[in-house]
C-alpha cells in the first residue's frame, strides 16, 4: 500500500511532500488518512503539512491567526489545487472558529496547542480543535511535554515552563493527555510518542480517534 503515496517512476519527494510532519506521514503510510477525506489544519502557519492533500486533490480547510501565514497559504492553495475557495483558509483563532461542528474527517494540530497562555486557554483551543472533527474521526496533534525532561524544565506559572532551549511553553504530560483523551470522548489511535531532541525539547504525539 505504501506505493500508491508515491508518484511513478522516481518522486520528488519535496516536491511531492513539502516539509511535512514525520509522524503525519506515517499516518498516510498506515493508510489512515485516504483520497475524500475532509483535512482540516488548526494553526496550519504557512501550510507546510498540506502541500501532499492539497496535490492530492483533497478536500482542504486551516486557521491561523497569523495573517501573513494565511495569504502564504492561500497562494499555496491557488498553485497546487486552484479549484479550491480560498475562503478554505481563515485568519482565526482555533478556540474561535467559525467552521461548524462535526466538520473534518481528519483535524491537524502541529506544534500549536503549546502557545496557549494558561490552563483556560489551553482548553479553549483544544475544545475548538476537537468540535470540528466528526465522529470516529482523527486528531493529529503534536505538542510540546515534559514526558523524559521532568527534571530540566523550570516551573514558570501553570503549566507553563522555560525549556533548556530558552523557549516558554505551556508543557503537558502522560497523565494529562490520557485524562484528555477520556474527557474529549476518544481512544488513543497509537500509544504516545515522545521525542526528545537532545536534552532541550521535549515533543509528545497525540493520535486520537473521536468516539462515534
């Protein structure tokens, strides 16, 4: 199955892929994620994990309150699958969006969830990011954690932490997530998985399945 990702005979993988996530593109190669899914990207930046859905003709939607990243993507959008309204890609807030619930097939949130401000925010933003998903759909989320770095991250307030890299992030961890993902109403589509880049950053997949 993993061939049908690639295009014959030799792929551009850049080209084909763009800078997309590690751990997302396993997810396409285990083939949880298929042609006529809805994607939509929570914080999609600059787009980097759609360059693939969008070649694909896939059904693409993002937020992000960043405006310069919004007009990036959307002249993303223009080149790669010019069929698609550009009023796909919003300039909004996750916790505030205006997509209705029960949306997408499949709700991206790459290296988002770690910039919210407090205990409320952070849950304001998950909440939004999990409203849209439809029943039996996928979260993909990685964030920041201090699972394998307890002991070298400074408490600042909260749940927020200085890193050993200098970066301020609001730091989840094991028992956080596992109460989360019981809270939302979903199972854990693969175990946790932490990677830890050399003693400065700690960063936690998180794939859930929403209950139907």
């Amino acid at each position: 199955p993993y061939t049908t990702l690639f295009r014959s005979p030799m792929p551009d993988l850049q080209e084909q892929f763009g800078q997309i996530d590690i751990y997302l593109f396993d997810q396409l190669l285990r083939g949880r994620i298929g042609p006529g899914m809805r994607i939509f990207d929570a914080g999609c930046g600059f787009g980097r994990n759609l360059v693939y859905f969008l070649r694909e003709g896939y059904d693409v939607f993002g937020v992000d309150t960043d405006p310069t990243a919004i007009e990036y993507t959307r002249r993303l959008a223009t080149s790669l699958a010019p069929a698609l309204p550009m009023e796909n890609f919003r300039v909004e807030a996750i916790e505030e969006m205006d997509f209705p619930d029960a949306f997408a097939d499949v709700v991206l949130s790459s290296a988002v969830l770690h910039f919210a401000s407090s205990d409320d925010h952070f849950e304001a933003m998950l909440r939004g990011t999990w409203r849209v998903m439809k029943p039996r759909g996928l979260l993909f989320c990685r964030l920041a954690s201090s699972i394998g770095m307890e002991n070298r991250v400074q408490l600042v307030a909260g749940r927020r932490f200085r890193l050993p890299d200098g970066s301020e992030r609001y730091l989840v961890d094991e028992a956080l997530l596992l109460r989360l993902t019981a809270e939302l109403g979903g199972q854990l589509a693969d175990p946790l998985k932490t990677t830890i880049v050399q003693n400065q950053r700690c960063m936690t997949t998180w794939i859930v399945r929403k209950d139907a």
